[in-house]
C-alpha cells in the first residue's frame, strides 16, 4: 500500500483501541457507546458487498445478542445508561463485544469461503450469504 494513502481500517482500528484504552477522553457513557458502535457500524460498511443496512443492523443484532448473553435479563436500552455512567465498566465490555465480532468473523470466514465478505474486523472478513430479494405482487 502506498504509505501516503489513508487507510479507514487501520484509522477504526486506532480509534478503538485508543477509546477502549481511554475512555474518559470520550465524553460521557453515552456518547462512548455510541462512538464505539458506530465506528464498528463503519467498519462494517466498509467491507459491506451487499448493502449498508445489513452491515449496520448485523452489527446492531450482534450487540443486543452479546449484551443478553454477559447479562441475561438486560432491558433493551444503551448499556450505558444500565451501568450508570461506569465509563471503565462499559469499556471493557465494548472492547470484548469487539473481540467477540472478530472471533465470529473468523468463524464465519472459514465456514462459508465463497459467501461475500461483510464486516472486516482486524483484517479478517466474514462471510454473509446476501437476502432473497422479494417479489413484488
């Protein structure tokens, strides 16, 4: 690559490490989260071979999924808002929802070689069979 050339992946890739490392220089619990999510969100569109919206809501589904499963019972509102502003608490668990994503991208990665590729986390792609278009009656 042309050592000139901005690269968005390796800039998301800086940007959440430098959030999940200091999250205070963020803002508030809220603005974190978000920041966090939608930089995944991007990264996502990023590598996106079938449409935006399936990156985003993967991402979005995947969040709702992870956050039931470390705290089973959590009502369907911003993590940072459930653990009261705890900015290191709310890092932390962002940070593992984004090594939770890249180990599934390498899952799925392997399981289906020939799906297009959808989200791109730390140079790894997954593998996303598109939607069946529907038909218009």
């Amino acid at each position: 690559m042309d050592s000139n050339r901005f690269d968005v992946a390796d800039f998301i890739g800086k940007r959440l490490d430098e959030m999940a490392k200091y999250p205070k220089l963020w803002g508030s619990a809220e603005a974190f989260e978000f920041q966090f999510l939608q930089l995944l969100e991007i990264q996502a569109i990023r590598d996106n071979r079938t449409s935006t919206e399936n990156g985003i809501r993967w991402i979005q589904r995947q969040y709702v999924s992870f956050v039931n499963s470390i705290r089973p019972g959590t009502p369907p509102q911003p993590l940072s808002f459930i653990l009261k502003d705890d900015l290191a608490a709310l890092a932390d668990i962002l940070s593992k929802f984004r090594n939770h994503l890249t180990g599934q991208a390498r899952d799925r990665s392997s399981a289906s070689p020939q799906a297009p590729k959808i989200l791109g986390l730390d140079g790894v792609a997954t593998s996303h069979q598109p939607p069946k278009a529907s038909k218009a009656a």
